[in-house]
C-alpha cells in the first residue's frame, strides 16, 4: 500500500469514528432536552401549588380569626 492510500484509509478511519461520535452526542442532547422539558413542567406545576398555598395562607377566613378564649376577659 502506498503512503497516500495509508492516509485515505486513516482518513476515512477517522470520517466513521467521528460520525458515530456524532450520532451518540446527538443521542446523548435529545435525551438531555427530554429531561429539560419534563423538569421545566415539573417547575411550572410545582409554581401553580405554590401560588395556591401563598393564596390560602393570605386570604381572610376562620384560619385568620383569633381563638375563642383570646377575648375573654380574666
């Protein structure tokens, strides 16, 4: 084999190693992504709870009034 048929086969060695390389990265930020939208979800449920509660703990109700016995005179 000549010196230039040695470098087109390392060169064409090396094309296939980084394609596959490629296509697992590639793999690899599909997955990574899926994650990102699920939590990103996750967050946006979890900001709606906490709004619910920030809303029952701040509205006027029998939670606010003081207890019976607070008014009573000793």
């Amino acid at each position: 084999m000549s010196m230039v048929d040695l470098r087109l086969v390392k060169l064409e060695e090396n094309g296939f190693f980084q394609e596959k390389r490629l296509e697992e990265m590639n793999q690899a930020l599909l997955s990574q992504q899926a994650q990102i939208d699920k939590l990103a979800k996750q967050l946006e449920e979890l900001r709606k709870q906490l709004a619910g509660l920030r809303d029952e703990l701040t509205s006027e109700g029998p939670a606010n009034d003081p207890p019976p016995h607070y008014n009573q005179a000793k």
